[in-house]
C-alpha cells in the first residue's frame, strides 16, 4: 500500500475513533482497540503481529505511567480531604487584596491543579468560588474562569497529570524539564485568557449554579492546614523532579552525584516521598490514623483504572500506527511541508482536541502522529514537543468534551454564553500558549 493509502487508513481509524465515542457512545477504551485492529487489518498485518503490538503498546506506555497516577492522585487526595485548597484560596486572596480575587483564583487553580483531575478540581474548588465572590462582591464569571482555565492549562500541559507524562514518557522527554517548561509556557497564556479575559466578559454573562452550592459554609479557620505547609507538600515532587533538570544543567550526566539525584528526582521516587509527607503534613499532623489515610488512599485510586486503560489503548494504537507502516507514511508527508515542528505537534493536538473532546485521548493519539517526524527534527528537544502538544490541548472545548458539560453543569450557564466565555477562553489559552513556546524556544533551544 503507498503513502496516500496508508494515510487514507489513518483518517479512518480517526474517524471511527470519533464516531464510536461521540455518536454509538463505545467506551474510549474499545473504542481505541477496534481502531488498532481495525488499522491491522486494513494494512495487512499477519494477526498474531497485531496482537503483539497492542501488547506492546500498552505495557510500553503503562509501565511507569501506572505507579506515577497512582501515587499523583494520593498527594491530590490528601490536599482534597484536608482543606488545602481552601486554605490556599484565603491566604491568597488576603495577600493579593479582595479587588485582585479574580487574579488570587488563577494561581489557586494553577498549583491546586498540579496534583488533582480537572474534574477534580472544579468539584474541590467550586463551592469555595461562590463563598469568595460573595465576600468579595465580584461576578461569578469574572473569578470562575481564571480558575477553571489555571486548572486546565496545568492539566494538559504539567506532569505528574495522566496526558502530560503519558505525553512526556511517548516522546522520550525529561519529564523534570516538560515540568518547567511547562509552568514557564503556561502562565502568561492562564494569565490573559483567564483574569485579563474574565475581567472583560465577567459582567456581561450571569450564571446559575446549583443551590446546595450556593449553601456551602465556609471551613472554620481552625480547621485548615497551615498555607506553608500545604504549599510545601503540593510542590514538593515538581521540586524534586526540576531539580534533578537543573543539577544535569549545572553538574553535567556524568558527575559521580547525578546516580542519586536521578534516583530522588525520578517522576516515582519523587511522588512516593511526596505521598510520605502528604500523609504526615496534611494527615497524621492533623490527628488522622493511618486505618484513615489507607481508605482515602483506596478512593483515589479506584478511578484510576478507567483513565489507565485509555492511556494504555491510546499507548496500543501509536504502536499499531508505527508497526504498520502508516508511522512512515505519515513521517513522510508531514515532513514534506516544512513546518515548524513545535507548530506542527500543537495543531494536530489541537484538530485532535476538536474532533475527539477528551484532551487525554487528542494528546495522546497526536503523540503517535509526531513521533514519525521528530527524527528529521533532531536540534527539538522533546519536551518542548510534549508542552506544544498540551498547549494544542487546551483549547477548542466544545459539546464533545466531557470537562464542557461538567463546568456547564456547575456554572449553570446557557449553552451560547458557556461558549463565548469557557470555550473562547480555552482557545486563547491555547494559541498565547503556542506563542509563548514558540518565543521561548528561541532561548532554550
């Protein structure tokens, strides 16, 4: 089969990708192996060969990835249960003034988003969002959307999250500089598209949130977690993980030192030290036994298994792409258009994002789209890839995303004005994200 037929089989299994998720409601995750086999099949295959890429594909993506998620969503449990992030949000807003909440809620949405889901996220921090705006006399909108968008921006684009390390882990990059590079790109584009924007559209959109919402008292003060110590064990495995980056740069691979920074700064060692002191600082200190901590521990990790298995089959059909020769078909016409690899990776996550909804699935599938070309790309570091490939994920939500009815169903907002302010906001963080990697990796190479 030639190039074009190879790519004609690709537009298919996107197709069908779509159409089984969207249109027949088909889990993303059979969804996904019908298309690997469907691919197989198409490209002629032996059978036993397309079973062994789906195996291959999966344990290759699942093997750190798995022990990472886990771990990530205990320290994000732990924040949860203890109050953290409300303590976050009042120690920020007393420190930035009431007048600048909308800016307070975007830098508790950008580090409370670090450990937790978006889903998550919304759900830990909505009802600390009506508490805020009324005591701050602000529009729901104009404080609303700077969270939402910090949390999404670190969602697609800041390991320890499941699409940014699988990203990371599919493109070989180092996931300590995906970390940095990732916070650097992030924040000037949550910044524009959440408080700058929020403050333009905040008076113009009302919203009707649910009532048991709007009757959540807020936690008595005595009860919260200290600001430092929260911040502290939120940050602590990005730190450690940045960390070895920065002693690579300073020490070089080969200095006799780097064998144990490695060990420390690698994604699972720093994540079970940051569970240890998640269970200390925001658990046992607090009077918790360790019967409790164990039960909240089993809760985070339960919902794990269904965002597991999409990555692994997503993991399954870049292998399939790769071992049935559409990976070179695809190599060979992308490359022939000469366009810059990092606004390459970030539009197809961006057409995936469109199509597809989920900003998991649209990262991961377009990690097996680039990956064929990045050989004739050899100057890239990968990891500026990764963070181009979630810039390219943060934007165009719209009714095919799951995160699209789960803020419209918290916000209570009509479907129009939910798009002129959730939907254009993500988009703005998308592109200003493109444009600030681009300009930061004139400096980073």
């Amino acid at each position: 089969m030639d190039s074009m037929g190879m790519i004609i089989v690709l537009l298919v299994a996107i197709a069908l990708i779509i159409f089984l998720t969207i249109r027949v409601k088909v889990h993303a995750f059979v969804s996904l192996l019908l298309a690997c086999l469907f691919i197989g099949f198409a490209t002629n295959m032996n059978l036993l060969d397309i079973l062994k890429s789906i195996e291959k594909g999966i344990g290759g993506f699942l093997g750190m990835l798995a022990p990472i998620l886990a771990l990530g969503a205990i320290v994000g449990k732990m924040m949860e249960i203890s109050g953290g992030a409300e303590r976050l949000a009042r120690t920020m807003i007393r420190v930035m003034g009431k007048r600048n909440t909308h800016w307070a809620m975007m830098v508790v949405g950008y580090i409370c988003g670090i450990p937790v889901f978006f889903q998550v996220g919304i759900v830990l921090l909505m009802p600390l969002l009506f508490c805020v705006a009324i005591e701050a006399g602000m529009s729901l909108v104009m404080i609303g959307i700077p969270m939402i968008i910090g949390l999404l921006t670190v969602h697609c684009i800041v390991p320890p999250h499941p699409a940014a390390t699988a990203v990371a882990i599919g493109l070989k990059a180092d996931i300590g500089k995906v970390i940095l590079y990732g916070l650097i790109v992030g924040l000037p584009a949550a910044m524009v598209a959440g408080p700058i924007f929020g403050k333009l559209v905040g008076s113009k959109f009302t919203l009707n949130p649910p009532e048991h919402m709007l009757k959540k008292e807020p936690t008595p003060e005595e009860q919260l977690p200290g600001f430092g110590v929260t911040l502290l064990t939120i940050l602590f495995p990005l730190v450690l993980m940045i960390s070895k980056t920065v002693f690579e740069f300073s020490l070089g691979k080969d200095h006799p030192l780097m064998g144990y920074i490695n060990f420390i700064g690698s994604p699972v060692m720093a994540l079970l030290l940051a569970v240890f002191l998640a269970y200390w600082t925001l658990g046992l200190n607090r009077g918790m036994n360790m019967e409790k901590l164990q039960k909240f521990s089993e809760k985070a990790i339960g919902p794990m298994a269904a965002i597991l298995l999409v990555i692994g089959a997503s993991g399954a059909f870049n292998q399939v792409l790769m071992d049935s020769g559409i990976g070179g078909a695809i190599k060979s016409v992308l490359t022939s258009w000469h366009i810059n690899p990092l606004i390459l990776a970030w539009c197809v996550a961006a057409v995936m994002r469109f199509a597809v909804g989920g900003a998991t699935i649209a990262m991961i599938t377009a990690v097996g789209l680039v990956n064929p070309v990045l050989p004739m790309y050899p100057g890239v570091d990968p990891a500026l890839v990764a963070v181009a490939i979630g810039a390219g994920a943060i934007g165009f939500s719209h009714v095919n995303d799951p995160g699209f009815w789960f803020v419209k169903e918290y916000f209570g907002m009509k479907m129009g004005d939910l798009f002129k302010t959730y939907t254009l906001s993500t988009t703005i963080a998308s592109v200003l994200g493109l444009i600030t990697l681009l300009i930061f990796s004139q400096f980073v190479g």
